[in-house]
C-alpha cells in the first residue's frame, strides 16, 4: 500500500469511527438504560445547562483538553477532530431518531449502541491519530502521577459518573454492560481494522500507552 493509500485509509478511518461513536453514543441515549460514564456527566451537564448532548460533548472535550498543557500531553489530528465530531454526530443522529417507547426497541438500541461503540473505537484508535481528550488525560494522569492506567481510569470515570449523576444524568444496566463490554469489543474491532503494515514493516496500530487506556476497564 502506497503511503497515500494509508494516509487515506487511516483519515476514512479516523472520521468513520469518530462519526460511529456519537451515533452509537445517540443511540445509548436514546435507549434510556443508562450511557457510559462520560456521557452520564454530559447528560447530567445538558439537563442543567439547556444545551444538547453533542454541545456539551464538545465544550467538556475542548475543556480537558485544555488540561493536556499541564500535563504535556501532544494533541494529534484525532484529538482535535474528536471534540467536535463526535458531539456533532451525537446532536444529529438523535434528531433524526423517532421516539423511543418500550422494552422491545429500547433493548435494542441499547445493544447496537454497544457494540458498534467498540468498532467506532476500534476504527479511530488503530487510524493512529492520537487519542482522544478524555482518553489522554487518563494517560497524562498516569505518567505524571506515576499511578496504574487502570487506577486513573477508575478515579477519573467514577467521578465523572458520581457528578453525572447529581446532575441528571443516565445510569442503569447498560451503564454496566457497557463498562464489562466495551474493552473487548475495541480489541475485536482493533484487529478487525488494524492498518496494514508500513513499507518500513511498522503496523499503524494505537497499541501504545493510550491504546491501553482505552481499552483497560
């Protein structure tokens, strides 16, 4: 594969994904059974504020990103593009989805909402364009506090569900479902869209300090 056949496939990749994870995310929302933990406090956020999800995705991502420069973290392409087109995706896919009433169609929703969360991850993490700006600070947290990935993943989505919550926020069975899920489905969906390897035999793959984060519950 010619260098601008990767760099095509990997911005397909980034974008796809990115657009994946807000419309998988509209749907976790629009099923009612609870979201995942970031989306818990931009929920929680929205109810008190009167903005949309996708609005407050993007404010609270351009906010933590804001808290990579004390912890010199470096924003690629995939961060940046992450703030905005995932809470773009979000607001648009629940405009165009129909009101949601019963069992029967909230199960569902929840579900696919589930699983294509983890091909959108798997999607935009092996583009290798960085990580994302809630995904960073948990690596940031890590390096400069010398603490497990695993621990300040835990600290920073415990909090962010507690406020969440207080606020309004969504938290029920799929909350759980989607922390025992998600870690492997995105490493299903890694292999299933690692890029090929490059001419110098390196495979553009996110398996890297963020890579983990990720994909560590």
């Amino acid at each position: 594969m010619s260098t601008h056949g990767g760099l095509g496939r990997r911005l397909t990749q980034l974008y796809a994904g990115l657009a994946l994870y807000g419309a998988s995310s509209a749907l976790l929302v629009a099923s009612g059974l609870g979201l995942e933990p970031w989306n818990v406090l931009h929920q929680g956020l929205a109810e008190l504020t009167g903005l949309t999800i996708g609005v407050v995705s993007i404010v609270v991502g351009a906010g933590v990103l804001l808290l990579w420069i004390p912890l010199r973290q470096r924003p690629g392409l995939g961060t940046v593009s992450n703030v905005f087109v995932v809470g773009l995706a979000m607001d648009g896919t629940l405009a165009l989805l129909p009101g949601v009433h019963g069992f029967a169609v909230r199960v569902p929703l929840l579900v696919a909402g589930i699983v294509l969360n983890g091909a959108a991850t798997g999607l935009y993490i092996a583009a290798s364009f960085g990580p994302g700006p809630r995904d960073g600070l948990m690596t940031g947290l890590h390096r400069r506090t010398g603490r497990s990935l695993r621990l300040m993943r835990t600290a920073v989505e415990v909090t962010v569900v507690v406020t969440g919550f207080a606020l309004g926020g969504t938290i029920g069975v799929g909350t759980l479902l989607y922390a025992l899920s998600i870690g492997p489905l995105a490493q299903l969906f890694l292999r299933v869209f690692a890029v090929p390897a490059a001419p110098d035999g390196s495979t553009v793959v996110a398996e890297g300090t963020a890579g983990r984060a990720i994909l560590r519950s």
